[in-house]
C-alpha cells in the first residue's frame, strides 16, 4: 500500500517531534502493510521550503535504511488551497503535477471553483484533502460533487471511515465512497500513538462498501500512478 498524506517529518509542523517518533511511525506503517508514504507537512502559515522538505526526508530516509525498515518517504505537501499560486512550485508530491490541498475545516470558499481551476491552467492536479471533516460538505455533500467537474480528486482519511473523528464525519466519508467520489484513502497520520500510520482498518471498511478490487485501487493503483505523474485511469 501507499500512504499518500502523512505527517511523519520531526520537527517541521504538528507531526512527531523527533525523529525517533518518526522511526516508530514508519514501523507502524511497515506493519500494516504500507511500503511508501508521502511526506506531507503543513504549508500554511508557516512556508517550510521544499529544500529543507527534502533534506528532511533524505535523514529520514538514511535512517530507515540503516534500521532495515522497508519503508520509502516520498516528498509530498499538505498546501493551504487559498495560498497564492506563485507560492505553491516545489509542493507537489514526488515532482510531478500532483498536489494535495487543504481547504478550512469550517467551510468551502465561495470561490472554491475558481480557486481549482486557476491551480488546473497553471498546470496542477489538485487532491483535496479529507472533505468528509469538512462541515460544508457534512451538510451538504453535493458541494463537493459540485467541484469535481473541474478535475479535483478526492482523498479521505482511513481513520474517518472507522468512525474515529465520530458519526457525521464516518458517514459522510461512506457516503462519498458510495457515490464513487473518492480516489484515495490515506492516514493523514500525525504520531505514533494517537492518528497513527494505519491503512487497513479504513480499507476493511471500504472493502465493505465498494468492493475489495475498488477499495484496494484507493491505497495501491491511484496513489503509484499520483507517484509516477500518470492520470488514474491509465
């Protein structure tokens, strides 16, 4: 499997706070079955480079193969959808058109739509982060249904699927399942004990929902083709 949003970089945003939690948090992935994960740290107030992303990664990395822990980190971003356009080169996950976006938790913009299709002319495959915790889309999820015509892709968090952020969000994230509006499934990991690293509760799930081939393509044949900079449906 492959874990296509993960804050699993030490010392960077609201992730682990030293390497050593970022090491168990790879074990824990390892465990699970996730052979790549994508490194994906806020970018939002704070505008950590893509240089020091990298750099951070290639620690991580070295680590992990010194520990025999067969775990890849992929440079990846969690990017704030209303940041300039001009801020968001370097951002993308493994350097191809790719780019995992977050809108507020409190809503939709009313210029969403325009925010997407400005980001698709200058080139970006955004995927939206986790709408199934986002209170616009609870209440109404054809809001979201409304944005997908402009290219957006979809990605919920395993942990919403198992009910672990509570009821409305679970059933938001099996209902956008159930209308086939979701690409991706990833952690959305932040440590190594509490929103760990762990894919296959929420894939057993969605195995439940749409069928074990479909729910497996949410954690292994999307994100490889998001990683190789291939269109999904290749």
């Amino acid at each position: 499997m492959i874990d296509i949003h993960c804050h699993i970089l030490p010392e960077i945003d609201d992730g682990p706070s030293n390497i050593e939690e970022s090491i168990e948090m790879a074990k824990i992935a390892s465990l699970d079955g996730i052979k790549k994960i994508v490194a994906t740290p806020h970018i939002k107030d704070t505008l950590h480079s893509a240089k020091t992303i990298k750099k951070s990664i290639e620690v991580l990395n070295n680590r992990l193969g010194d520990m025999c822990i067969p775990i890849e980190i992929v440079q990846g971003a969690d990017v704030n959808a209303i940041l300039d356009l001009s801020l968001l080169e370097g951002y993308t996950i493994n350097n191809t058109d790719y780019i995992l976006i977050e809108f507020p938790h409190s809503h939709l913009p009313k210029n969403a739509k325009e925010i997407l299709f400005n980001m698709i002319i200058k080139g970006y495959r955004p995927i939206m982060t986790h709408p199934e915790r986002n209170l616009s889309v609870i209440k109404n999820p054809d809001s979201l249904f409304e944005l997908l015509d402009t290219g957006l892709l979809v990605q919920i968090t395993a942990d919403s699927l198992r009910g672990a952020f509570g009821v409305d969000i679970q059933e938001c994230a099996c209902y956008l399942l159930k209308r086939g509006a979701v690409n991706f499934i990833a952690t959305d990991a932040h440590s190594s004990y509490q929103r760990r690293p762990i894919l296959s509760e929420g894939l057993k799930v969605a195995e439940r929902i749409i069928g074990k081939e479909k729910a497996a393509n949410l954690v292994t044949l999307n994100p490889e083709a998001v990683l190789m900079g291939r269109p999904l449906n290749d």
